[in-house]
C-alpha cells in the first residue's frame, strides 16, 4: 500500500509539472479582481502593515504601467533608484531578483552605480494613492535610495520573498531607504475588458 502511494505521488508529480507544483506551495492562482478591502484583509493574513503599500489610482494608470516595456520586465522584482533615476546595471540581472535582500544589505551612500536619468519613481507616483486612503503618494522627506517593489495577491505566499525587504532595509544603517509596496492586481472597480485584464502564465 504505502508504495501505491509513493508510485501515485510521483504520477502527480511528473503530470503536473513543475509550474503547478509551484502554485501549490506558494498558493498561486490566476489573477482576480481584488477591492482595497480583499488587499487589506491578505497583507493582515501575511502580517504586513499598511506602511508604504500603494495601489493605482485608476485604470489607465495601472494599464500604463503593466504594457510599460520597463516596468513590465522588472514586475515582482526589486527596482533600485537614487533621486537620479533607475540604478542601472547596479543588480546582476543574471541571478533570481526576486527579493534584491543582499542588495539592499550592501548599499552605501558612495555605493558606484550608473544612473538611468529617464526612469525615475518620482513619475510613479502621480499614479499611485496609498492602500485604504483617498490621498495622493507623495515624495516626502529625503532618502538616499527608493526601492519600488511591485507584488500580487494572486501570487499568494511568494510574497514574503518580497516583503522581506523591509528586514533588509531596518538592518542597513548606513543609508536611509524608502520603500514603495506596488501592488498589480486589477481592482472589481475599474471592469476591465477580457483583453485589458492581466494574465499570469
């Protein structure tokens, strides 16, 4: 019996391939129309306060910037900036960006980096409101370093990967870092079209 077992579980295995073992551990699913109520009740559930966590301000924000070629390749990953613009080159694309902890851990205020002055967050924000709040994001107070961090509920517990950036940033004392928590689930408010709306493959 117990090799019946064993022989069932690696049927499973092989038939669902590793895609769908991945959304069984994480608790993944096919994006949905969330309401800030549903994102508050989840970042509850996963322990994460309110703090930082933004959401765009109406449809064709969010649609903007989901077809944006930049912001399209870096979705559920750690963007770095200075008050220049995006730190380009500064993180080895080649290796899993999913986090950016050992980044942040290492960033110094003469930190060497090349600056790409056409992407800067500060235009981001005009897009954005605060989680459970009516008013705008704002630029507020001076920081040496902003990172934008971009999550889905419907990528469920993979967001603590994500997330745990907030350690990183509490445990480097040599500079001051601002996080921007940009979440990319389609709101029930907007009724996006069947084509507008966002697909996770």
């Amino acid at each position: 019996m117990k090799n019946n077992i064993i022989i069932l579980c690696l049927i499973l295995l092989v038939t669902a391939g590793c895609r769908q073992i991945v959304f069984w551990k994480y608790d993944m699913h096919a994006p949905a129309p969330e309401t800030p109520q549903s994102l508050t009740a989840f970042l509850g559930e996963m322990k994460q306060p309110l703090v930082n966590q933004f959401i765009f301000s109406d449809s064709a924000s969010y649609l903007k910037f989901i077809w944006d070629p930049f912001f399209s390749k870096h979705l559920m990953n750690t963007v770095f900036y200075n008050e220049a613009g995006f730190l380009k080159g500064y993180v080895d694309t080649v290796k899993c960006q999913w986090s950016g902890g050992y980044y942040i851990a290492r960033l110094k205020k003469d930190t060497i980096f090349t600056p790409d002055t056409s992407n800067r967050y500060q235009s981001l924000l005009k897009a954005l409101i605060p989680l459970g709040s009516t008013g705008e994001a704002t630029d507020t107070g001076n920081y040496d370093y902003t990172l934008v961090v971009t999550w889905g509920k419907f990528i469920g517990k993979y967001n603590e990967r994500l997330f745990a950036n907030d350690l990183a940033v509490r445990q480097n004392l040599r500079v001051k870092i601002r996080i921007l928590y940009v979440n990319i689930d389609m709101q029930a408010a907007w009724h996006l079209r069947k084509e507008q709306m966002l697909l996770f493959k």
